[in-house]
C-alpha cells in the first residue's frame, strides 16, 4: 500500500534494482512492532508442514490443489499460486507436478521482478525443485574474513553455536587474555546460553591467552593449529572442549522451497 511520492518513483535511482520497497517497509514495521500484527488467528499458527497438510486436505488433496493452481497460473495470478502450491510442497514434498508447476511459477516470478535479490531468491527456488539443493557456493567463514572480526563477533558466532537443550546442565565459566588486544572477557555457559562480559573480576575455572591468530583457529574449532600460534591454557582444560564439544555448526545448504 506504500506509495512513492511522484517525483521519487518517476527517478530511475530510486526504483528497486537491489531491494523491493513492499520488503523493506514491511522489515522497518516488524523491527518497530514485531511480527504479531493484532489478529489472534496469527498469534500461534500451527507449524509449516502440519499447517500444509491440513491446507491441502481442505483444498480437496494435492491433485486437487494442482489442477486449481494451473488455472491461476493461466489468469496470470502467480502469487497465488506460488502460496497455495508452497502448501502442496510442504504436504507432500515429493509430489512431482507440484514441484514442476511451483519451479515454473517461481521462475516467472523471478524473470518479472525488477530487482536482483528477488529475482536470484525465485530462480534459486526454481533450480532447487528441478535438480535439487545445489548448496551455498561461497564460505564466510574464511580466515581473512574471521581475522578481520572483533573478539565480541567471534564469542556471538559461538554463542549462536550452541546446542541449548544438550548444554542444560553445564556451568562453564572461561577467562580470555586477549593481548594483541588489550582486552579480557569472562565468558560463561549456564542454562544452556553462552555470553560474555568485559574485565570481569568474577572467578573463572580456565584462562585462556589467545593471541589474535591463534583466536582466528580457535573460532575454527582448531585446538592444534591455536596451540600452534600460542594459544595456552591455566586450569581446568576440559571446559574449552565441553564448550566445543556442544557446539552445533549451522548448515549452510538448507533446503530454501522443501521442508
């Protein structure tokens, strides 16, 4: 519903070649007001794949829902169809007409969209219900890139790591001397939640001197090679490897269109 004044939507650098104005409002609402957007029905919906299947039962089966959504796709309203058949999909992910028309569709919608993001977004999806995941073709996680990090990114990119439930009943408390940093940390994992304090005077069962290379092959999960830069260690080892052993690495190459 959001509408450039004239004089911006009639300048061609304003357009949307890299992002989509209908994305980007509805980003600044939900950093603003959250996602909840008043109607108790969407408060607690069911979770994707049980909501399809129900979906679809209503709309009288995948068969049914296909046959309806090629009529769609021949009015022209490719939206619709992308949503209905996204239900086909998580009903019944090998349902193989649905796949093909929802590629289709998402191809449409990709070659039609103005700007890049939107358009790799579609086509992505439609390579993937053609040949399959192809993966994420580029790694952030290389050592330019995790040297050039602050300590603080490096303990938010664990913190992500790990896995809650298995870490439940650890109470780890590990000091970091950082010296090409002039700084220390007092990092803690209790209740299954990693976090960290700057110069900290709290007790501590490890301490940690990392320096920075040897904080870049840690980040890795490298013992040797952080050992191997200078890394050294006054206490209680086994908390760094308890702390390692339940972290739980995200997978690049999820499925983006399949359950």
């Amino acid at each position: 519903m959001i509408e450039m004044p004239p004089a911006l939507e009639g300048a061609w650098h304003t357009h949307g070649y890299y992002g989509s104005v209908s994305h980007n409002v509805k980003a600044i609402y939900q950093r603003y007001l959250g996602w909840y957007d008043g109607n108790p029905a969407r408060l607690w919906k069911l979770p994707p794949e049980d909501g399809a299947k129900r979906y679809v039962e209503f709309m009288g089966g995948a068969d049914e829902v296909v046959k309806k959504a090629r009529r769609s796709v021949a009015a022209g309203e490719l939206r619709w169809a992308a949503e209905v058949l996204d239900h086909v999909v998580f009903a019944a992910p090998d349902h193989a007409e649905a796949k093909s028309l929802l590629a289709d569709v998402f191809e449409q919608l990709g070659y039609g969209s103005e700007n890049g993001t939107w358009r790799c977004e579609f086509l992505s999806a439609a390579t993937e219900l053609r040949t399959g995941n192809f993966g994420t073709p580029v790694s952030a996680v290389s050592p330019d890139i995790v040297s050039h990090l602050s300590p603080e990114m490096l303990f938010d990119a664990l913190a992500i790591q790990v896995n809650g439930p298995q870490a439940w009943d650890l109470d780890l408390a590990i000091g970091w001397r950082l010296p090409d940093h002039g700084l220390s940390y007092r990092m803690t994992l209790c209740n299954g939640v990693l976090t960290y304090v700057k110069e900290s005077n709290k007790p501590v069962n490890l301490t940690l001197t990392v320096p920075a290379q040897a904080l870049v092959a840690l980040a890795g999960g490298d013992m040797d090679a952080a050992r191997a830069c200078g890394l050294t260690a006054d206490g209680d080892e086994s908390q760094l490897t308890t702390l390692f052993d339940v972290l739980q690495p995200g997978d690049p190459d999820f499925d983006i269109v399949l359950p």
